[in-house]
C-alpha cells in the first residue's frame, strides 16, 4: 500500500522547515519542535490515515467492491498462516 513508504527526505524536509519556522537550531530534539507547533510526524500521519482507511473498509457493507476484496485477502492470510503452521 502507498502509505508505508517511510518518506525520509520528505519527513526531513518538513522537520527542517518546521524549525526554521520556529526559530530553533538544527540539533533541536524533534518531538519538541513537533510538540510546539501541535504537530506530528509526516510517517505518523500517514500511519493514522491507514487505520483510519482500514477501519473504514472493515466497517463497509458486504456489497462493496473494496470489502469484497478485503475479505478474500483476509482469508487468503488466514489459510496461509494455517498452511504454515501459525494457528490464531
């Protein structure tokens, strides 16, 4: 899925421009320059997205193309798993 890719330069240059903006040198610890602005990570946003969509998915109706699929992958994982010996 798209949203896994860890984005490095991207968050990077985002965590720069967030410090500039405050005015903070570049050795600043990242998690308060993030707090200041009432912001979070790139990744973490990201992250938040990607549950938000699967909960979505999940909670859809049956008679929807994206559920459909999603369960037919989720019991695919599941015998899968049995296949190789991991029981849930």
């Amino acid at each position: 899925m798209w949203g896994f890719h860890l984005g490095n330069s991207v968050e990077k240059v985002h965590l720069q421009f967030c410090k500039r903006l405050l005015g903070v040198k570049k050795c600043t610890q990242n998690d308060s320059v993030y707090g200041e602005l009432g912001r979070t990570s790139l990744r973490c946003q990201r992250l938040i997205n990607i549950v938000k969509y699967w909960i979505k998915i999940v909670n859809s109706s049956k008679q929807k193309y994206v559920k459909t699929i999603y369960n037919l992958l989720y019991n695919d994982m599941l015998n899968l798993l049995v296949l190789i010996g991991v029981h849930y």
